[in-house]
C-alpha cells in the first residue's frame, strides 16, 4: 500500500505576471474531487490529523510554506516534505496520516474523493494496525 502515496506533479504555467498551477479531479490526481479544506494558523509543535481513513483519498498540497506528511501503511512509516504548491503528496485509502512541522504562515490544502464520513475514520492506531493486519492475512489466504 505504501507504494501508492506518491508525489504528483501538477501542471505549471510561467507567467511573467505569476505563475498559475491547476488540479483537475481525474485527470491530474486519482479520484474526482468532492471536498477541498485547509489547514492554516497552525501553532508550533502542533500537529494534525492523526487518524486514518478507510476508502477516503486525499491530495496533499502546500499552498504556502511547509510541513511533513508522515504516512503509515500499518507495517512501514514514511516522512514526506511539503514545501511547493506545484505539486503535492497522494495518499490513498488505508492508510494512516499525520500532518507536522508547519513552517510559519503554512497553509495545508487537501483535496478529498469524498464528502464527510465519519464512519471511514480511524482514531484507533492499534485498530487501525490490527484491520490492515487482519485484511492482508485474508488476501494471501
């Protein structure tokens, strides 16, 4: 699974009037797009989300300054760092996000394949490991 959450280029036009980057749902990312939010005036040492999602995607994208992603498949952890808004960070469904390190000013925008579902959530790390164990086990069987 961890194989899946990629860094994603997205289109760059030059401008000598600024540049200009866009996101098109299925075409420049995996999934239509069904919800955007954002994170900003995120205080020091703060983190967010610590949870995991069940069928939601998500397209990190640092639209100011910069922060980690940490994602984790339920065997493997991995960092990434955002610090550009011409691309951003995939991170598929079962899969565990932590969002730190925000610089000062940063500004986190997400793109969501769904709307608002609380049940698709994973507060519970040690559920959320022993649900990923439990269906891989399945899928070899």
């Amino acid at each position: 699974m961890m194989d899946q959450c990629r860094l994603i280029d997205l289109p760059k036009h030059h401008d000598p009037r600024g540049n200009l980057s866009v996101i098109e749902g299925g075409i420049h990312i995996p999934f239509d797009i069904k919800r955007v939010y954002y994170l900003y005036d995120v205080p020091g040492g703060s983190s967010r989300a610590g949870h995991g999602h069940i069928e939601l995607q998500q397209f990190f994208v640092a639209m100011s300054g910069s922060f980690d992603v940490i994602v984790d498949d339920g065997y493997s952890r991995k960092k990434i760092h955002l610090n550009r808004s011409y691309y951003g960070l995939y991170v598929p469904g079962m899969m565990w996000r932590e969002v730190e390190n925000f610089s000062s000013g940063a500004v986190c925008m997400v793109l969501a394949s769904t709307l608002y579902d609380p049940k698709d959530y994973f507060h519970d790390y040690d559920e959320f490991v022993a649900t990923v164990h439990k269906s891989t086990q399945v899928s070899h069987k």
